[in-house]
C-alpha cells in the first residue's frame, strides 16, 4: 500500500504554518513548541534537533519520546475525520497535531488544550 504523502513530508517544512497560523491568532511559537512537546514527549532541544535535521512525519513521530497519556482526550473533527476514529495510527498522531494548533488559533485556553 502506498504511503500518505504527509508521511515522506519533512516536519521542518511544515512546522513553520503551524507557527504562522498560531501567529495570526496573536499566539505565540513557544505555545506551539508547548503543545508539539506535550503531544510527543520529546524536549525543547530534541524537537528543536527533530526540525534541524528535517525528519519526516513518519520519522518525527516514531522518534518520539512518548505519546502523552491524555491523547485520548483529544476529540473532534479535523480535515472532515474524527481525530478519535482514524485507523491509522500515523495519521491519527499527525491529525492530532493538527487538532491541537487549531484549537490554538480558535483562542482556547493552553490548560484546555493539554487536556489539563
């Protein structure tokens, strides 16, 4: 079966929307770095190492630390899929991301977003 493109992406060249569109909203980057380092485990000198030598999604998430235990809590509805329904388990990481930096842009408090 032929792998999503999103996986082969590097996360460098992504990771800079989620910093624009967290910008946009008057949030900031080390928020974004807040929420990207709760999510995976990884610390704020391994993410940024995970960003300088331009790993894939695929690379960037099976890297990880550690998935953060509350990532159940994160429910909803991202690119027209419940993030909590998709099979993949790749994909479903990586639309958890994603949920998370909407939810930043969308002005929610970070408490609500770690799911604290």
């Amino acid at each position: 079966m032929k792998k999503h493109s999103i996986y082969t992406m590097t996360f460098a060249s992504v990771y800079p929307h989620y910093v624009t569109k967290a910008e946009k909203k008057n949030r900031t980057k080390a928020e974004v770095d807040t929420i990207i380092c709760w999510l995976t485990g990884y610390n704020q000198e391994q993410l940024d190492e995970q960003i300088e030598t331009k790993t894939t999604f695929e690379t960037f998430f099976k890297e990880a630390p550690q998935l953060n235990k509350n990532v159940s809590k994160i429910t909803g509805v991202i690119c027209g899929y419940r993030v909590e329904e998709i099979e993949d388990k790749l994909m479903q990481k990586v639309r958890y991301l994603d949920k998370l930096i909407d939810e930043l842009a969308k002005g929610k408090k970070m408490e609500k977003i770690l799911r604290t």
